[in-house]
C-alpha cells in the first residue's frame, strides 16, 4: 500500500473525506493482506498435526471461493477427500475475518474416531463436548465410516447433526461409504438430513 493510502485507511480524520466505499475498499484490502501474512497460519495450525505441516504444499488453484455450506463427500481411500476438507475450513474461517467476525465464531476439524472417543466418553446430552460439536460455527468431520458405528454413537451423531441442521449451520462430512451404505446399516435419519440439505460431491 502507498504511504497516502495508508494513511487515509488509518486516519479518522481522513475516513470522512472519503468515501464509504472507498473507505471500505482500502479496509477489505488491509484485512486480505493480514489474512495472509498472520492470521491463515494460525488458523492452519489448529488443523491436525499432518494436515497442518503439509498444507501449504498442497495445490487448491482448482477449488472454488464460494461461501462454505454444508457438504457430504464420499469416495474412495485417497482420492483428497481430507485435503479438501481441510481446504474448505480454512476458507470458511478467511471468509468470516474478512467480514471482520472471524475471533468471535468457533470451528472445529474432528477425525471421527476423534469425535468417537468423545461421543463414547460423554453421557450427558447437554455436556460441553455435544454443545461444542452442536453449536460451533463449522464442523467438519472427516473419515466418517459405518463399520465402527454403534447405534448409540449413530443417535449422537444424529443430534449433532441434526441441531446444526435446525440452527443452519454449515457441516462437512467426509466418507469412504456413500449414503447408500450409511442407510443400510442404520435407520434414514442422517441421510435424510443430508440429502435434505447438503451438496453431495463425489470425490474421484
Ligand atoms: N489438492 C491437493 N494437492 C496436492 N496433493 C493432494 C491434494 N489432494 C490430495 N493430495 C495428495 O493425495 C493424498 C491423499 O489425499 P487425502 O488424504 O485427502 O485422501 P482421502 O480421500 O482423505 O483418503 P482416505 O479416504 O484414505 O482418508 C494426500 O496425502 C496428498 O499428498
Ligand atoms: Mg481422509
């Protein structure tokens, strides 16, 4: 930025000379630019331990900025389900700083054994842990699987997502099985949910 343009994004003074719009532009670009040299390694690092080290090594040129909504992905083992992921919750986060809210919301990247352990340990439905996964701004699961599934983890899973479902706010999912094995093993309510209200991306 130019000493001026610096100068006019920081002066009160100078703020009201010129145009809200203007005034704005200058904000947008002051914030992109912190975005990229403070703030998005901080947010990297609250990923998993190896996504985190490897993150800026991966190539994300062909993913789209859109505002992040709620996704179901399933596809085979390896085909960058996690990466994609991890891509989606850093993007979710720089779209909230740079509409200047991103330190008052709270997001959460959970391996589901991870969230499985949790769930396990965890009776009370009002506990810290279920509100934590029910009312934080995004959620993503990654590696959700039937295979290890107990009809008691099912139902809290359940309530996570159907909570975040009625509060509408964004879930990622990622899986090896499709919502056809994730149906036949348990009742319709999960798949419900998702086919009601999240964009099914096949990964291949
Ligand atoms: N966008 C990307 N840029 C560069 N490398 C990538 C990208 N996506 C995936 N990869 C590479 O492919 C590997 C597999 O990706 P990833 O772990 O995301 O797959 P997955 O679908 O989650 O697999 P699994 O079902 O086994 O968990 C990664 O370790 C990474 O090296
Ligand atoms: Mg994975």
């Amino acid at each position: 930025m130019t000493k001026i343009k610096k100068y006019l994004s920081k002066s009160d003074k100078f703020r009201n000379i010129i145009s809200p719009e203007y005034a704005n532009y200058l904000q947008q670009k002051d914030r992109k630019r912190k975005w990229k040299k403070k703030v998005k390694q901080k947010v990297i690092d609250t990923l998993p331990l190896r996504l985190a080290q490897k993150f800026n090594t991966y190539d994300f040129s062909k993913f789209p900025e859109k505002k992040i909504h709620s996704i179901f992905m399933y596809g085979k083992t390896g085909t960058g389900k996690t990466v994609a992921c991890a891509y989606y919750y850093v993007e979710f986060v720089k779209q909230l700083y740079l509409q200047q809210s991103a330190f008052v919301k709270t997001y959460n990247f959970v391996v589901y054994s991870k969230l499985m352990e949790d769930l396990q340990r965890d009776f009370a439905t009002s506990s810290t842990i279920m509100k934590e996964y029910m009312e934080c701004d995004l959620l993503v699961i990654d590696e959700f699987g039937v295979k290890k599934l107990t009809e008691y983890v099912y139902d809290r899973i359940y309530l996570i997502i159907n909570e975040r479902y009625l509060s509408m706010l964004p879930t990622i999912i990622n899986s090896n099985d499709n919502l056809e094995e994730i149906l036949n093993k348990f009742d319709d309510r999960i798949v419900r949910r998702i086919e009601e209200d999240y964009e099914l991306i096949e990964k291949k």
